[in-house]
C-alpha cells in the first residue's frame, strides 16, 4: 500500500507543463522576438539614414570640389588675367560652337569680359540647350588651363580651341597652326619669348529637373562644357541636387576698397552686382541635394536654410545642404 502511494506521487512529480503555461510561455517568447525584431528593423534603418548621408556627402564633395576648380582659375588668360585683358587676342573672333547657347551667340565661347558671370534663378540665354534651367542660379567660368610645357606646335589637336601665350600677350586661334608671334628681345638682340599653349574652357552649371529623362521627377546639377569641335556638351554632374545658389564677394571702393585688398567686404545675389562683376573676388555657393526617395521617417526637420533663406519642404524627402567659400585667384581690378 504505502509502495503504491509513492509510485503515484513520482508519476505526479514528473509530469509536463500544462497546456495553458505552455501558450503564455510562446506568449512571451513572441513578445521577447517582436522586440528584438523591432530594434533590428530600427536599426537597420538607421543604418540606411546614416549611408544615404554619408553618400550625399561624398556627393557633395565632389561637386563642390569641381566648381571650386573652375572659380579658383577663372579669369586666367594664359601669362595674364584678367587685368591683362588688353594683352588678350582673338583675332579669328571664335564666338561659335556647335550646340552652344542661342544658336550664333556671340560671346559664349569666348566672352573674355565675363570670365566669371551668374543669373539669379534662372539664365541669360534663351536658346535649346539652356532650356533645361528649372530653378537655382546659374554660374559661367571661363579660362585658359595649361599644356605641358614641353607641348609642340605638332602635339595639337585640329578640333580644339588654344591659347598661345608669351609674356605680354595671349593669342587665340583654333587648330594645329597657331598664329605667328614677335618674341621679346634682349639686349643683345637675342629672342627671350617663352610660348606656352593652353587650352581654352568655357563651362556653365545649372539645375535641372530631371536626370535621366524629362519627367522622371529627378533633379539634377548640369554642366554646359566646351570640347573639341568646337562644340558644347551638356552632361550631367551630379544626380540629386535640387537647388544651387551663387553670392558674389565684391571688395566695393564705397566700403573702403584699398588696392591690393585681397578680401570681400560684402556678398550680394547675383542680380545685385550690376556692372560690378570686375570687383569680384570670391564666390559663396550652396547645393541642396536630396534623396531620390521619399524615407517613412516621421522625424525628418522640413526647415532649412539655403544662401540666408529659410525653406520648408512639405515632403518625406531627405535634405542635405553644403556649401563653401572660394577665394578667386585671376580676378581683382577694384574699378
């Protein structure tokens, strides 16, 4: 009798969980691995912010890198700048290119009075090829960059627009047959001239708002180029990039200007400098780039602040706004 009682009480003391413990126990486990799962797709989220960021950042980069390239040798004319406008010769008056702005434009090539020039949100050209402007300011560059020294009369290229530049002058001329030139003579009557050979670039950025295609509800930063025909390619710099803004610094006589000041007492839109554009010294630009899709972000800030003006978006998209300050090197006349 008391054998039997002790095998019921052992049988009772191994039995299993109940059926009602085991549905609270996957109660809990599922409740343990939806918060697990969260904090993964959290993070995983953040992760994907942070890379859009960083790449956007690298983006950035990049873009302001290659117009801060062209501000810094604006106005460079060979041996001279842009002071030395005078020593400056095109002769053969090369003013047209095949897919340059407004057909025949004279001067968008070479308009040696505008090595640096800026429309406030929108263009001074009318033509096809610069009908893609949307918003945002545009910027032209134009300067001479340099060859080799050791490049040869037969090292030149047909298609290509150069400068041959000798101390006191800069002569223009398309092709493998560059102008003759008088070199300077010493004392003794023997020639001193240095020719060096550069070739001449003409550039253009601007926003347009598309990418791929008209439509596809892109935006992009555009460059207008000069190469080899001559002619003007339009290409794209950089996909993403909703908004570009231009301040010029101007070092003005009627805030003090002293010659030989190497700074900008005052920074004015592009449709503020007038006939000043001989006083500029540096350029503040400012991009906005953006996602190219909306993020589920419910935190993202719809305000920011582009060239002293607070804009607020009423999308999901994210923003990114850079900018820089570039000292120009070939242009600085104070008059």
């Amino acid at each position: 009798m008391h054998i039997r009682e002790e095998n019921i009480m052992l049988v009772k003391q191994q039995s299993g969980f109940t059926l009602i413990e085991l549905m609270v126990s996957m109660v809990i486990g599922l409740f343990l691995l939806g918060g697990v799962f969260t904090i993964y797709l959290s993070s995983v989220r953040t992760g994907q912010v942070v890379d859009n960021e960083v790449q956007l950042m690298r983006d950035a980069q990049f873009a302001l890198e290659t117009i801060a390239f062209d501000l810094r040798h604006a106005g460079n004319y060979g041996h001279s700048n842009h002071e030395g406008l005078e020593n400056v010769r095109d002769e053969e008056k090369h003013t047209v290119a095949t897919g340059q702005c407004n057909g025949n434009a004279s001067g968008w090539i070479v308009n040696l009075n505008r090595p640096v020039f800026a429309v406030e949100d929108g263009t001074d050209y009318s033509s096809d090829c610069m009908s893609k402007w949307s918003q945002g300011d545009t910027l032209e560059l134009r300067y001479a960059s340099p060859l080799p020294t050791s490049t040869l009369e037969s090292d030149l290229d047909a298609d290509t627009l150069y400068l041959k530049s000798i101390p006191n002058y800069s002569y223009m001329f398309q092709g493998d047959t560059p102008p003759p030139t008088r070199p300077f003579q010493n004392d003794d009557g023997s020639a001193k001239a240095i020719i060096r050979y550069f070739v001449w670039n003409a550039r253009a950025y601007y926003i347009a708002n598309f990418t791929d295609q008209p439509g596809d509800g892109v935006p992009s930063l555009r460059l207008l180029r000069l190469e080899p025909g001559p002619s003007v390619n339009d290409s794209i710099l950089l996909r993403g990039v909703e908004d570009f803004q231009v301040k010029l610094g101007l070092d003005t006589p009627d805030a003090g200007y002293q010659s030989g000041n190497e700074s900008a007492d005052t920074y004015v839109n592009p449709g503020d400098v007038g006939n000043r554009w001989n006083m500029v010294m540096s350029a503040r630009i400012w991009l906005v780039l953006r996602s190219e899709k909306e993020l589920e972000e419910t935190d993202l800030d719809p305000s920011y602040e582009v060239a002293g003006v607070v804009k607020t978006s009423t999308d999901k998209y994210r923003r990114l706004v850079v900018s820089t300050t570039i000292r120009l090197r070939n242009l600085n006349t104070g008059n």
